[in-house]
C-alpha cells in the first residue's frame, strides 16, 4: 500500500523557517519525481518545488533562493528547506509522487504551513 505522510508543518513568524518532510512507503519513492504543492485558503493548489529522480530541483519563481527541496532515496523521505518565510507561504503543503513507470501519481494528506506577519 502506498502512502505520503507529511510532517513538519506549524506556525511560524515571518523571516522564520521550517523544514517539511514527506516519508514515502510501498516501493514507489526511488522510482517516482517527487513534488511539493501548496494551496491557500481560497485559492487553486500551485506547484511549489520538484525533484527528479536523479536529484534535479525546480522550483516556482516565488520561492527561488529560499526553499529547498531535497530527497533521501535511502530513507524513501522526501523534504522541503523553508528559509525567510513570508505571509504570502501560508497554506497546506501536499506532496506529491509521481511514479514514471507506473504512471501513477499518489498524494500526501498535507501538513499545514502558518506564517504570521
């Protein structure tokens, strides 16, 4: 059975940072490009950052410079750096595997993220 479980989230000062982790188990995590997506109250859920399965990271324009996104393929854990948070980063983060063989994607229950201004 597959399943993302999300960890780290909270509330936060703005300038502050935190670190989110995505634990991956049912054998899909080596084989998958992992993603983290965030959504806001009211608004559409947005790709935030990605990471092939080489290690490639991508990453929206907003958070360039500050997020980083990373993954231990021996620990199947997938994680999200988030440095000089800002109000605007508030929302629940979701991870989110997708696995190219299988072409199958699989997504986290999310982990809320609260920055205050």
């Amino acid at each position: 059975q597959v399943q993302l479980v999300e960890s780290g989230g909270g509330l936060v000062q703005a300038g502050g940072s935190l670190r989110l982790s995505c634990a991956a188990s049912g054998n899909i995590f080596s084989g998958s490009t992992m993603k983290w997506y965030r959504q806001a109250p009211g608004k559409q859920r947005e790709l935030v950052a990605s990471i092939t399965i080489g290690g490639t990271p991508e990453y929206v324009d907003s958070v360039k410079a500050r997020f980083t996104i990373s993954r231990d393929n021996a620990k199947n854990t997938l994680y999200l750096q988030m440095n000089s948070l800002k109000p605007e980063d508030t929302g629940m983060y979701y991870c989110n595997a997708v696995h190219l063989r299988y072409a199958v994607s699989y997504w986290g229950q999310g982990t809320q993220v609260t920055v205050s201004s």
